[in-house]
C-alpha cells in the first residue's frame, strides 16, 4: 500500500511537530523527542505501522530526526559561544557506550515503568529550577571528574536511547546542578543529542530490519519519509529557539525550564 495518501493526511500534523521540536530544541537544548515521539505514536498507525511496532518505530524515527535538529541548534549556539565543545569531546566515548547499551536494552524494558520512574525525578528537578534564584544555587560546585564523570556520561546515553531523546534534558539539568550557567548547558546539550542520536538510529536500523509490520518506507525502525518531514520544519525552527533562549536572563531561563520540566514530568508518568 502507498504511504503517499495517508502521509497527505498526516503532513499537517508532522509539519507543526518538527517546527515544535526545532524551536524546543534551540530554546532548550534537547532533540525534540519529547514532542515527536507522541506525535508518532498517534499518527503512525494512519501510516500502516502495525500497533506492535509504532513504540519501537517512533522511538527510532524520532532519533534519526534529532541528528539533524540537533547539529542545527548546536551551530546557532556556537556562534554566541554557549558551548562547551572540551566537554562533548570528553563526554563522546562513554555516551556512545551507553548508547550501545540503551539499544540493547531497548528489547528488553519495558518504557513505562522506566517513564514513571524519570517523570517522578524531572518533577523533582522542576521545583529546584522554579525556586527563586538565591534558593536555586548548584547543588554541586562542578561536573565531577575520572570514573563518575564517565558513568555520568554512559547513563545519559542508555537512558536516552531508551526514551527516545537526544539527551538535552538529561544534559542540561546534570550541568546545571553541577554549577555550569544555564545559556552554557543548554548549548552544550544541543550537541550531546547528534552524539547520542547517530549511534542510536544506526541500532534502531539493524534490531529492526528483519521485523515486519513497519511500514512502508521504513529503513529498520526507522520511517524515512516521516523523519524526512519532521526534518524539514525542525531545522528551520531550530535557529529561533536559540535565538529565543538568548534573549531572556538566565533567571527567567531557569523558570522557563522549569516549566518546561513540569510538562515533561507528567506527560511521563501519563504514560504509565
């Protein structure tokens, strides 16, 4: 069956959903995967995904689009020197491992619980980003080096190929408590979603390439000509959240994330 007139029906809706992720990328730093992966879960059934695979394909094509929203935003970043480029590099190997690992265990897990899990603690971190500023100083006076930076590092990579981000959230909240100013974590955050994402979409490409009910135009779990829409709008937008996030101080941008937080802390545990 073409996916041609169903893909028709959906466009509208995929349109908004990649311009949504582009803007919420560059404001926050994250991939988008917060608002694409529901946006596919409702609309790649109309698409010929069969219900046991949409989780799987959603996750997957949500990743692929992430490299590209993500690459967008970290260039805009670059350009008013919001990001920490030492730290990606140092942070690259070990993210890529918990990738590998996430992917696996992607198989494996089931993603409510774990959704529960992360929403309760993404509520908790809301309340300490909405807490006037002098209440809200870093819970930590730096990043922490050697081993527990890398285990940092490899968390963030299974925990985000298993929710189907690019890790900006996780990225952002880990700098920030640890004392990194916000315009600066949010910055480095973009780049962390193309380390988390490429690695990530080619594992979602081989686990799914011998599964059936994926449907049409669809490269392992990934549907190509619905990433290739998300795609389009979402790096158009990307440049105006981080044109966005610039403009507001760094204490109206810690409140702004904090409600941002709140929406993804019960959007998650909804979903259990």
């Amino acid at each position: 069956m073409s996916l041609l007139s169903p893909l028709a029906f959906a466009l509208p809706a995929l349109l908004i959903a990649g311009a949504a992720a582009g803007f919420a990328g560059g404001l926050f730093g994250i991939g988008g995967g917060f608002v694409v992966v529901p946006a596919l879960m409702f609309l790649l059934p109309v698409l010929g995904v069969a219900p046991e695979q949409t989780a799987h394909v959603a996750v997957g094509t949500s990743l692929a689009s992430i490299i590209f929203t993500s690459i967008r935003s970290t260039s805009s970043h670059a350009k008013r020197g919001s990001v920490d480029f030492g730290l990606l590099k140092g942070w690259s190997i070990w993210v890529v491992l918990g990738t590998a690992v996430g992917t696996v265990l992607a198989d494996w897990i089931s993603g409510a619980h774990l959704a529960l899990i992360f929403g309760t603690g993404v509520l908790a971190f809301a309340v300490y980003f909405m807490l006037p500023a002098r209440q809200g100083e870093p819970l930590f006076a730096a990043l922490p080096s050697g081993l527990p930076r890398a285990g940092i590092a490899s968390a963030l990579g299974v925990f985000s190929t298993l929710l189907g981000i690019g890790g900006g959230t996780l990225t952002t909240l880990t700098m920030t408590v640890c004392g990194t100013p916000i315009h600066r974590a949010i910055g480095t955050a973009a780049g962390m979603g193309a380390i988390i994402a490429i690695p990530a979409t080619i594992g979602f490409i081989v686990i799914g390439l011998e599964e059936s009910g994926r449907g049409w135009g669809s490269l392992g779990f990934i549907n190509l000509p619905t990433a290739a829409v998300l795609i389009a709008t979402s790096v158009l937008f990307a440049p105006l959240g981080v044109a966005a996030a610039h403009m507001l101080s760094p204490a109206i941008l810690r409140r702004v994330f904090g409600l941002y937080l709140t929406f993804i802390g019960v959007l998650m545990i909804a979903k259990f």
